[in-house]
C-alpha cells in the first residue's frame, strides 16, 4: 500500500531511456495489440509468444546483454514473427511505458522468480516500488513459477486493488516457454500460472498521479 501510494522517485537512467525511445517509435506506428514479456532473458518466450499472436506486436526487455546475445540459439524455426527484444532495466522501461499511455494485451513475467527469503520481499516484483507501474500497464497479466507462494502473494497483492487473480497448476506435459521451464519441468517439479485481467480504470495509482 505504501508504493500504491508514493511515487518512485528513482532517476531513470539515459541509456535505458534510449533502449525504450526505439521501442516506442514501433509502438507509436503500431495500430494493432501490444504484448510485453518481461524478464525475456534469451527471448525464447518472447518469440513463443509472438507465434502465438501473429496480430499483435510483442516486445521483450531483459537487462542482460549476455543472455539477449544467447537468443539466435532459442529462435523459432519459422521466420517473420513480429517480435523486437531490447535491453533495459525493467524499473525504469515499466515507468517510461505507464508515461507514454502504453496499454497492453498482455504482460508476461516468467521464470526466474527472485529473492525467496522472507526478508527480500521488497525484492521481488510486487513488494517493490515498481509495482505500481506493473498494474498501470494493465492487459492480462500472466505469471509462471515452481514456487506457488510467490504467486500467491501475487494475488495478494492484486486483491489490494480489487484485482483477482486465478493460480492454475500446469499440466506436466505443457510446451514449454522457456529454458528455464524446460530445465523445472525435466526435474519433475510443479509449475503454476497465475492469470489476472488488470483493471482499466487507473484512477487510485496515486503514486503515478502524484508524479
């Protein structure tokens, strides 16, 4: 409730506003949906997605040079998806997108899920001053991981603002979206997805309005 309700202040830094200026001059000339896959790491997921939504145009952002230069090796077969990856911190890309009105289809945040100690959890993505953002993006948010307690404060997090949110088990057979998941699901582990439609009506982000 306190990031709900203060701005975050954190300067945006030039080259991830650089990084989010070239995607939006592709969103700007985009009359079609837009979908979002944050945390993208080598993109698999990201071209996945994309060969799944042949309307719409889909971005992912990671901050890692090294795993973005990993994505030729995850590519989909067929060619042609319209698809762009761009490096950048997500802290700052979420608040650059809330302030140029982006409204998404969708937005994806996969596996890895991080921070697990119970002291991290200001570290992770809904306990976080971003979150704001998060939710101000709005679209069907979908969430992956081995760990149903994340997703579950997920939710929690949600019902503050009078979202709910739905946590399915994914059947063990499930196609795969990222290496990640490959590796959880050849050890035999339970995956979870959390779904939530992120309301329209922005209104009570005061923290965004305050900015």
């Amino acid at each position: 409730m306190r990031h709900l309700r203060s701005p975050f202040r954190k300067p945006i830094q030039a080259h991830n506003r650089e990084a989010f200026e070239q995607a939006q001059k592709l969103v700007a000339d985009w009359q079609g949906p837009i979908i979002l896959d944050s945390c993208c790491g080598v993109g698999e997921s990201t071209a996945w997605i994309a060969e799944q939504n042949p309307d719409a145009l889909v971005i992912g952002v990671d901050k890692s040079a090294h795993r973005l230069a990993r994505h030729a090796q995850y590519e989909k077969a067929e060619a042609g998806q319209r698809y762009i990856l761009v490096r950048a911190d997500l802290h700052d890309f979420w608040r650059l997108a809330v302030e140029a009105h982006w409204q998404l289809q969708q937005h994806y945040i996969l596996y890895p899920n991080p921070w697990p100690k119970a002291a991290h959890l200001g570290r992770r993505w809904h306990g976080s001053p971003v979150w704001p953002y998060v939710l101000g993006l709005g679209g069907q948010l979908v969430m992956r991981s081995n760990w149903a307690i994340y997703l579950t404060e997920v939710a929690s997090s949600l019902a503050l603002v009078n979202c709910s949110a739905t946590i399915s088990p994914l059947l063990a057979r499930h196609e795969p979206m990222t290496p990640f998941e490959r590796k959880y699901q050849r050890s035999g582990q339970q995956l979870w997805e959390l779904r939530a439609d992120l309301p329209e009506d922005g209104r009570y982000f005061s923290a965004i309005e305050a900015e």
